[in-house]
C-alpha cells in the first residue's frame, strides 16, 4: 500500500518567488534550492509563482531560468511557459 506524503501548510506564490530570487543572487544560482521549490509545485502553482514573480521584481522568471540553466533542467522549465502563454490568448 502507498503513502501519501501530504506538506504541513500550502506555501504562497510570494513566498516561493521571494525563495527562488534569493537562489539566483550571486554567481551561479542555488540549484538544490530552485529544484526543490519548483519540484515540488503543480504547474498551477508554477504559473502563479511566475506571475508573482513578474510583479515583484519586474522580471520574467522564466528568462531568468534559462540564463542561469541549460541543457536537460532547462526543459522542464517549459512546460508553465506554454501553459500560461496558452491562459493568456
């Protein structure tokens, strides 16, 4: 029989954009830190974060998330971006 693994209280889109902007200050990014924040969120979740993020610090994660990865992790960041060009039409 499976467990289910339920977290102790919902975290905010604020709160994870607050997170992942700390991540990726300095050199380099927190790479643990981006992959568990955003592992660990529904794509609804990840198009509110986006959101979130534009608003509070004027930027466009997602541009900032290719800047800072390439290659196989950069794919898996694709996926909100359709998602919410496709909310948005």
């Amino acid at each position: 029989m499976a467990t289910l693994t339920v977290l102790p209280s919902a975290v905010s889109p604020r709160e994870d954009a607050i997170q992942l902007y700390k991540a990726f200050k300095g050199f380099g990014s927190d790479d643990a830190a981006v992959i568990g924040i955003l592992a660990h969120r529904d794509t609804t979740q990840r198009v509110y974060i986006q959101q979130e993020y534009k608003t509070m610090y004027s930027e466009d994660i997602l541009k900032r998330l290719y800047a800072e990865h390439s290659g196989k992790l950069e794919v898996c960041f694709k996926v909100p971006e359709m998602l919410l060009s496709y909310i948005n039409d």
